[in-house]
C-alpha cells in the first residue's frame, strides 16, 4: 500500500527523463543534417587564419543554406 504511490513517482520521473533525454539528443542535429558545431568551427578556422574571408564567406552560407 505504501509503495504504490512510490512506484508511480518512479515511474513519472523515468518518463520525464527519457522526454528530456530525447529533446537534447534531437536538439544536438540542425536542421538539413549538419551540426551545430559546423560553423563554430568554420569561425575558429577563420580565427586561426586557416582560410582567407571570400572562402569564409562562400562556406558560411553553404552552411546556412
């Protein structure tokens, strides 16, 4: 008698935490397939000086789409 309502605060919070894991798992793709990381690394390449700012701006918007 005691456990039943127990069970089902288990129970509730295995649901929230499978809705919540499968929101950030399906937050972490951007729309078109590319990752968000895509163009965080296009701007440190750029930073770096690994491409010049015409190769930046061309892969930029091949990025955005």
């Amino acid at each position: 008698m005691m456990f039943g309502p127990v069970l089902w605060l288990i129970v509730l919070g295995l649901i929230v935490a499978g809705i919540v894991w499968f929101v950030r798992r399906m937050d972490g793709h951007a729309p078109g397939g590319k990752s968000p990381g895509a163009l965080a690394e296009l701007d440190m390449r750029f930073a770096r000086g690994e491409i010049d700012a015409e190769d930046y701006a061309a892969r930029k918007k091949l990025l955005a789409g």
